[in-house]
C-alpha cells in the first residue's frame, strides 16, 4: 500500500544542524508549513529521545500557516570520530473537522494509508578553531593538568610529614634535656669535690657525710639520664618501626 506524500513543507527539508561546542544545549529551529486549505495534525519523533528536548512535540498548523519547532540538542562529550546515526521524523495526518482533537488517539487510530511521513538527519558541527582544539580521546584532554594532578600529595604522605617533624622536635628536646642533665651531674661532681677539699682532714665524720651526700645526688641523677635516654631510644624505635612496617 503506497504512502500519502507529506503536505507539509519542513525547512530544512533533510538535515537538523547543531553547531558546538557542545558543552551547552544548542537548538536546532524546524519550521513546519502548510500550504493546504486544511488543517494538518503533526508530531516530531526522534530515535535518540533522551538526548534531545522537542518543543512542541506535537501540534495543528493551520491552512496557510506555520509552525516553528525547537530542537534542543542536550550537553554532551563530543568525539568526532564518532558516528552520529541520530534522525528525526515528522509524521502529520489531516485534522478531521474543525473541533477539539485529541492527537495521541488520533495519531493511534490512524490508517497508514493516511499517514505522512519525513525524515531528517542529525549532523554536528564544530568551528573551525574547536575542531582542530578537539581532542582525540578523554586521556588526551587537559594534558597541562597532568603534572599538577600527579604532584599533588596525597594526605596519608602529608601525615606522615608532619608525624616525623613532630618526632624529630621531641627527639631536639630530649636531647636537650640529656644535656642540661649532664651539666648538673659535672656541676655536683665539682661541688662534691670542692666540699671535700675545704673539709678539716681530721675531722672524719663531716668527711664521711660529705662524700656520701653528693654520691646520692648523684645516683638520683643518674636514673633521670637513663630514662630520658631509653624514651629517647623507644621513640626512635617506634617512628622507624612504623615506617618501615
């Protein structure tokens, strides 16, 4: 069964242009006429519906009317070495009477006899200047950010930073202490010394008492530098331990 020949005039008659950069919605304008002294039901279909936006999708032109229909094209990664297969149709039916009409049953119940129908192709284009700018796959695209993006730290090395400063200015004051301890022992050493020189060598018990006093103060001293000496040996430990780990 032959086809009814389309009694609209669709311009552009066979191609729907969307010029990018495609980052944004780019609409493409349809204008629908009728040269007829009837009026002509139509609706637009596509088979990519998802990716585009059809306002209207349906409609009546009038006898000697027209309607403009936009095609909005929705935000897409444009490759152009990808084959764009997307088309459009136009089907229309003339309106039976001059009353209301319902154009999905109108459209349901149809004879395909009735039915006319065109069809349109989806080209995308770029500017000259985007084009030779486009890149050819995504691990092409921005290549001046891949040095920044690979020498940024990552957090776990930042922490780790942070943890051996803070290791290393315990390690200065434990050091420090060590060595403040030291000074006190020579000090004492040298005060027991000069007691016992100045003492009566007659007299023995202050002799004795002498001697013993600063030989206590200096076993008291000696336990303080061990300790400080072994936290410093076990911090140490546990930083390189952790690391290596």
């Amino acid at each position: 069964m032959a086809k009814a020949e389309q009694v609209l005039v669709l311009e552009p008659s066979q191609e729907l242009k969307f010029r990018g950069p495609f980052t944004d919605v780019v609409t493409s304008q349809l204008k629908l006429s009728n040269p007829s002294d009837k009026r002509v039901c139509f609706k637009v279909k596509t088979t990519a519906p998802r990716r585009y936006c059809v306002r209207p999708n349906s409609g009546v032109v009038d006898p000697n009317g027209s309607v403009s229909v936009a095609v909005m094209l929705q935000p897409f990664e444009y490759d152009p070495h990808e084959k764009n297969k997307h088309k459009f149709m136009v089907q229309s039916l003339f309106a039976s009477g001059d009353g209301e009409i319902s154009l999905d049953s109108l459209f349901k119940e149809a004879d395909m006899s009735q039915l006319m129908d065109s069809k349109l192709r989806c080209v995308f284009e770029l500017p000259a200047d985007a084009t030779a700018q486009a890149p050819q796959n995504n691990l092409d695209a921005s290549p001046a950010l891949q040095p920044h993006l690979e020498a940024k730290p990552s957090p776990k090395s930042t922490n780790s930073d942070a943890e051996i400063k803070k290791a290393a200015d315990e390690i200065k004051r434990l050091r420090e202490e060590i060595s403040s301890l030291r000074q006190e022992n020579l000090q004492m050493k040298e005060e027991a010394l000069r007691q016992r020189s100045t003492l009566n060598p007659g007299e023995k018990k202050p002799t004795v008492v002498s001697s013993v006093i600063p030989h206590h103060e200096m076993q008291q001293a000696n336990p303080m530098m061990h300790l400080v000496a072994a936290l410093l040996i076990a911090l140490v430990g546990l930083i390189f331990g952790k690391f290596i780990l």
